[in-house]
C-alpha cells in the first residue's frame, strides 16, 4: 500500500470521527421542556389505547375476543382514553396561547401549487373509470360476479369468459 493512501485513508478517519463526535463535545442537546415531555407522552398513550381498541375490535370480529368480556374491555379502554383526553385539554391552552401568537403574525404569501405528477395517473384511472360506465355483460359462470360486456376474464376469480 502506498503512503498516500495510507494518510488518506486516516485523514478520512479522522474527519468521520469528529463529524460524529460533533455533537457529543459540543453538549448542545435539545431541552424539552417539562410540558412538552407530558404533552408528548399524553398523545402517544392516546395513540396506544386507540390501537388497542382497534385491535379489541378486531380481536372481537374474529372470534378471538369472547362476546361477555368484550364489553367491558371496550368500556375501561374508552374511560381511559376519556382521562387522557381530558388531561390533553388541560395542557392544550397553553397551545392554544402560542397559535394565537401565530396568527397575529402577517400571512404568509400564497405558494405556488407545483404539478405532481401523480395528476396525469389520476387522470387516466378517471377517464378509464368512465369507459367501465358500460352495461353488465352477464355474470361469471365460475363465481357469480358481475361482468362487463368488454372483459375476458373475471375480474374477481380471474375465470375466463366465452
């Protein structure tokens, strides 16, 4: 190995280690304050119990869930959802305080709305949607479904049509 890439390659080391110790010798971390902290743990735990409620209820639709305990986990998950709501107005005039610091501020100018280019595919699936405006062609001797008068095949079992 030369010499040159030897002190390149350590001065390469050298620059990563510091660019990752940056924030480590400079001792700047972000303060949260103590409202903050609450606030934030408040909306992941209402969060948490709306997942568990959907879950609940999904449990339920299963069959996993049996029919005389799913009340009254539905009824102590809503509860505490209705604490942690409560506990969320509590904190959220303070919020309400700052939004309204905000909107004393002069608007802001108007942004020009850039074409995505997601609009030429909506209009396409559009303009495919007003041609399938077709008649029914019969049903699917296979499943049942209804079919178009232009289709081939099913499109629910895939069954090739006459």
């Amino acid at each position: 190995m030369d010499i040159g890439s030897i002190f390149l390659i350590l001065a390469l080391m050298i620059l990563t280690v510091l660019y990752i110790s940056r924030p480590i010798i400079e001792g700047k971390a972000v303060q949260v304050s103590v409202e903050e902290h609450d606030f934030s743990m408040l909306l992941a735990e209402r969060d948490r119990v709306i997942n568990a409620l959907n879950e609940l209820e999904f449990d339920n639709s299963l069959g996993k869930v049996p029919e005389s305990d799913y009340p009254a986990r539905s009824k102590a998950l809503k509860q505490y959802g209705a604490k942690i709501l409560q506990q969320l107005d509590e904190i959220s005039p303070e919020s309400a305080a700052s939004l309204e610091l905000e909107s004393d501020l002069p608007p802001k100018q108007a942004v020009k709305k850039l074409p995505h280019q997601d609009d030429d595919l909506e209009v396409m699936i559009a303009a495919h949607r007003r041609a399938r405006q077709e008649k029914t062609g019969g049903f699917c001797p296979q499943c049942g479904h209804a079919v178009q008068q232009s289709d081939r095949f099913c499109p629910k079992c895939g069954a090739a049509l006459a």
